[in-house]
C-alpha cells in the first residue's frame, strides 16, 4: 500500500497550487483535492508532475489518504463556502483529526467553528496566511490561532513552509485561541490598507503636488527604501513607478484607472475598532479613500463645481499663500520621507492598540512581540522596522502603546517640524491626505492632556440629561445640570455602547 500523506489540501486554486508545493518542496507528501475534479487531474499532470502528491477525486478519498491523526487545511473562498466544506468533511473524520482554514475568513466565524468542533472532538484552527501567490509558493507569513491541542501536529508542517526572517526565525507561531489568528490577520490587512495608502498619498503629493512624473518619483521611493522606510510595499510602489507599458511605452500607473477595489478585510478592522471601541483612524481613512476613488463619476463632475487652491507648489493657494515660496522639492521629499514614517509609526500603534484590547476583551494573552516577529518577512507588511516593534514590546510587553517606546518616541519628536510642514503644504495645495493627515490628529489627539470632551459631555447633558464626572470629584460620580433652568433635574440613565 502507498504511503499515507502527512497532509491533505483542499482548494487549488493559485494559493492552494501554491501551498500545496511548498510543502512538498519541505519534504512532506500532500494529498490534494478540489470541490471541480478536473482542476486535480489538471495540476497533477502539470506544476505538479512527478512531484510526491496525492490526487484525491473526493472528500472521502483524501481522509483515506491521511495518516492520522488527520491534517486538512483548506484554501477556499472564506464565507458559506467554508461552512459547507466543514459540513461534508466532519461526518468522515475521527477525534483529534485537524482542520486548518487559511483563507480570510472572519474571526467571529473562526470563533464558533472551533466551539462547534471542538464538541465533535474535531481540532479545529484558524491560520491567516500572508504574502500572496509568491509568499504561498515561496515561504508566506501564518498566523494560526484556535485550538491549541493541534499546535504540536501542525508546527513541523507550517513552520517548515514559512518564510524566515533574516534571524533564521520561521514567521510562524502560535498566536491563542479562538479566532485569534485570523483577527491578527484582519489587523494585518487593516495595516495593509494604512499602508498602501499613505504611499499613495506619497505619490499624489509628488505626482499632483510637484508636478513630477512617474520616473521621476521612482527612485524617490527606491532610495527610501534603502533606510527605515524599508519595506516589501515601498519596494513594489519603486517597481511600479519605473514600469513602462509596452503598447504605449508610458509609465503603466499612468493608465490604470483610479478607482480601488476591497475585499472587505480593512472594512472588517475598521468595524471591529469601532465594535471595541478603539481609534484606528488611519485604517479607516484608508477605507474610505477606497470608497471615495470608487465614485469616479461624481469626482470629476465635482470638479467644475467645488472650488480648491490654484497655487502650485512652493506658492501654495489658500490659506497658505506665499508661506512656503522658498521651498525646494528636494528637501521636502525630505521632509516627506520623514513625515510617512511618522505616520507609518502612528498607524502600527494603532494596529497594535486594536490587537492589545482584543486580547484583553477576549482573554486570548496574544504576545504583541511575536505577531512583530512573524510579520517581519513573507507577508504584503513586511518591514525593516517590525524588528523595531518586536524589541519594543520585549522591552516592555506592557506597553501603554507603542509610540510610547523610547526608539519611537524619538522618532516622532524628530519628525515633528517636517511631518506637520508637510500637511500644511498638503492642505495649501488641496492635496488630499486623509491617512498622512489622520496620523498627526492621533498623535496631538493621544498626547494631548485636555481634550474638548468637556464641552462634547456638556452638550450631551444639555439635550439628553446625559450627565457627565467633574474634575474636582472623584471619577464615576456623575452629575446632571439643568442648563437653561427649565429643563429638571432628572438625569436619563447612564449607559455606554
Ligand atoms: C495578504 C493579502 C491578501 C489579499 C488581500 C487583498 O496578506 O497576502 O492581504 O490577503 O491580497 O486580502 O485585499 P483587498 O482586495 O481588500 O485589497
């Protein structure tokens, strides 16, 4: 009789192919079967040819093909499409069999599917995967949390296929329970999305604000990338900018069209941010500038409508007229590089706060140090500076939050005149930089000992009887004022969201 396989993977599309050829490149038999038949036939006889696999036609033919205790991870679309395959499969299996979904599926989803299992005696567990077709193929970020009785059987598979950082440490470990891994991922995309957009912002600034072309910007973003803005997206946006498009022989980013598409992971950290209650705004501007390049329509009939600054750079319209005539554009590229790592910082901080009350709201003891240390290579984040981050929080794993970290604290208090000379030249340009913009509220927002809420918490207990504490009483007492003297003294009933 054949070998058994040491893991099965269902769904072959290019992440599934892909994963499926990693862990044979580590030495393990993998046995592989697709929902469409045709599709294992097809890769058997092609990218997997003569390679040490298992093409199984059924469900039933890949759990007789495993030894157990059984390893299936699925790579299929997140959604019902998950249910129904967990629906077919678990009738087959035994206790302690495990099943991995590495696909980008909700938390929540994670969280009752390993409750569900767990009754069925299945080990059920939620592993994000990061990095793309490459990072599949080559060696991705995962992030698997669940049930923790399926650590030992799955470490050698996935650590073995991860990427390594440059330590020789696989960016893969063992995050908690529940959906914890697949809430460090959504994170992860939210950061994403951050990201990506403030290089954009980047880009409109150089682009639109200085009138540069796209050869010119690129090697701004290549020499970037040579010190703490280092990063898998900095590298890419360099590649990019110098591509050319055959047909045309103009830069390829001047013909796409400027509407972005989602597939929901940034709106997803944005609502939980919102459900937990903690501020994230970089990440949620950055939806929402998605939304916006979405409505193209309205944007350039707008146009003739709302009226903006005509100035150009260095005599910037508006408000800041004549303010920064001696500017040069080479040092505000410097002052640029400064003030998007400023706001890369801030955005992490903020990444890291929803991470942290996550894990205090639902006791998953996630290790802020590790989930640095697992991003630092195969995923879309990857970056110089999550070594940074990692020390950071092994310095301190209590860290109120991570601008607070000497290394940080300075690097924000140097930025300072240049990241907020930026936006002025920004906003003096009617360049728009919600991201870049939304970074510098949250630092003077967090940093700043008295907020207005004073008058917010007055104005609600003016038209609600909402009432609010005092200064000069201890916290929790609260006190209502009948503000114009007719409205009583009943006070409504406290309650928070
Ligand atoms: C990754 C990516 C991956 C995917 C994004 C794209 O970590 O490898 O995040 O998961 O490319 O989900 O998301 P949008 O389509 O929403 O931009």
């Amino acid at each position: 009789m054949e070998k058994l396989a040491d893991i099965g993977v269902v769904g072959l599309a290019v992440m599934g192919e892909n994963l499926v050829l990693n862990m044979e490149s580590k030495g393990f038999r993998v046995a592989c079967y697709n929902r469409t038949v045709d599709k294992v036939d097809a890769f058997l006889a092609g990218r997997g040819q003569g390679k040490n696999l298992v093409g199984c036609r059924s469900l039933e033919e890949l759990v007789a093909s495993l030894e157990p205790p059984r390893r299936i991870m699925f790579m299929v679309r997140a959604g019902a499409a998950v249910d129904q395959l967990i629906d077919s499969l678990a009738p087959l299996l035994e206790p302690g069999d495990i099943l991995v979904d590495g696909g980008n599926s909700s938390y929540h989803d994670t969280t009752r599917r390993c409750a569900d299992l767990e009754k069925k005696g299945l080990l059920y567990v939620g592993a994000g995967v990061s990095g793309g077709e490459e990072g599949a193929l080559h060696g991705p970020s995962i992030m698997p949390g669940g049930n923790a009785a399926a650590w030992p059987a799955l470490q050698p598979i996935l650590q073995a296929i991860a990427a390594k950082a440059a330590d020789g440490a696989p960016c893969c470990e063992w995050l908690g329970p529940d959906g914890s891994g697949h809430f460090v991922k959504m994170v992860h995309n939210g950061i994403e999305y951050g990201d990506m957009q403030l290089i954009c912002e980047a880009y409109q600034l150089l682009s639109q604000g200085l009138g540069m072309a796209a050869e010119e910007i690129q090697p701004i973003f290549a020499d970037w990338n040579t010190r703490e803005l280092d990063s898998y997206l900095i590298q890419i946006t360099a590649d990019i900018l110098g591509h050319m498009d055959a047909e045309t022989g103009k830069p390829t980013v001047d013909l796409i069209l400027d509407t972005a598409g989602q597939k929901g992971t940034g709106k997803w950290t944005s609502q939980v941010g919102l459900d937990l209650g903690v501020a994230i705004p970089q990440i949620a501007e950055a939806v929402f500038a998605r939304c916006l390049s979405a409505v193209k329509d309205e944007r350039v009939a707008a146009k003739s409508y709302l009226l903006g600054p005509e100035g150009t750079f260095g005599k910037e319209g508006g408000a800041n007229k004549g303010v920064n005539a001696d500017k040069d554009a080479a040092s505000f590229v410097k002052q640029l590089e400064k003030a998007v790592y400023a706001a890369k910082i801030c955005s992490y901080a903020q990444g890291f706060q929803l991470l942290r009350t996550a894990s205090m709201e639902y006791g998953w003891n996630l290790h802020f140090g590790d989930i640095a240390r697992i991003w630092r290579e195969g995923c879309i984040i990857r970056a110089r500076f999550l070594g940074t981050i990692t020390e950071a929080y092994e310095t301190d794993p209590e860290l109120a939050n991570l601008m607070l970290a000497p290394y940080f604290r300075e690097v924000l208090a140097g930025a300072q005149a240049a990241w907020r000379s930026v936006l002025s030249t920004a906003i003096g340009l009617g360049v728009p930089v919600p991201v870049l913009a939304a970074s510098l509220s949250y630092y003077d927002g967090y940093r700043c000992e008295r907020l207005p809420a004073n008058l917010l918490q007055a104005q609600r207990d003016y038209f609600g009887a909402h009432t609010y504490e005092r200064i000069d009483r201890p916290r929790g007492e609260f006190f209502h004022t009948n503000w114009t003297g007719t409205g009583g003294s009943t006070a409504s009933s406290t309650y928070s969201v």
